[in-house]
C-alpha cells in the first residue's frame, strides 16, 4: 500500500505477511506502476486518476446529503462496535 508520499509501507507498516504483500504489489509491478518501494510516473498517474474517480463517486454518493446527516450516519455505524 503505498503511503501519501507514493512510497510503498514495509509489510509490517502495512498489516500483512510478506507473501500476502507481493501477491499484491507484483501485479503493479508487471504494470510498471511499482518499483522497489517506489511508485513510477505512471503509477503516481495512475493513482491519482483512481483518488479522482473516487472522489467524483463519493460526490455522486453523497449528493444531497448534508454534513450534519453525513457525521449522524457515522455515529449510528460505529455505535454496534462499542457494544461489544
């Protein structure tokens, strides 16, 4: 999983087992879009586009929902967990 700065968390950082992390990141790699820890340039592309479809999905989601009934929904979901 790569952090906020494009660098790739060591398997530890990011709650997994070595295999289970490559199992995830050799497919970026085979996609030129991960090298060593490091996104490439068209990696970062890459995530950049997806955070923007993500966002306009988010947008589409929420559409006329206000802030108020949005942290109220947040409240109501997290609720069961502190039951427990």
């Amino acid at each position: 999983m790569p952090s906020r700065n494009g660098q790739l968390r060591s398997p530890s950082q990011a709650g997994g087992d070595p295999a289970g992390l490559a199992a995830v990141t050799n497919p970026l790699v085979e996609r030129e879009w991960l090298t060593g820890r490091e996104l490439t340039a068209a990696g970062s592309r890459a995530l950049a586009d997806l955070r923007s479809k993500v966002r306009a999905q988010r947008r589409r989601i929420t559409a006329g929902i206000s802030t108020e009934e949005h942290l109220a929904a947040v409240v109501l979901r997290q609720r069961p967990g502190n039951l427990v």
